[in-house]
C-alpha cells in the first residue's frame, strides 16, 4: 500500500478544525489530547434525529479506519 506524503501546508490538523472541542481538563492535568472531540454531527451526530451527543475521539476518527481518516474528510476550517 502506498504511503501518502503530505507537505506542511496540506496537513489538516484536528485543532483547526470547526468542529474540534479540546479537553481542558485532561490538557491542564495531564498535558494530553487523547480525549479532545470531534464533534462534526457527520461522524458524531445520531443519524435518526441529527443531533451531536458527546462527539468522538478525534485521535480514533483520524485513524485509517476512522470515519475522517488520515486526509481529514470531514476537516472544515476555523472561521
């Protein structure tokens, strides 16, 4: 499988991200990310009602096998 090679400038980096949601807690406790959210309702919203409860792990949803993926499908920029 080829690897893909990305430049600086093409990154899309979950922290500026729309719909990204730091943990503050675990950042000031533990000096983590591991539980900043994505909270996108694509990847995180029931697709019943449409609403966002809680998000998902935005480390788990950029993993290949995670809805947005290492390319960031779902990335939107900051306004």
């Amino acid at each position: 499988m080829p690897t893909q090679v990305f430049e600086m400038t093409d990154l899309k980096l979950c922290k500026d991200c729309k719909w990204y949601k730091k943990d503050w807690f675990e950042h000031l406790t533990y000096g983590g990310d591991r539980f900043d959210m994505c909270r996108n309702p694509v990847v995180s919203g029931n697709l019943v009602t449409g609403k966002v409860k809680g998000g998902r792990f935005c480390d788990m949803m950029r993993l290949s096998y995670g809805r947005c993926g290492e390319e960031g499908k779902y990335w939107e920029a900051r306004k």
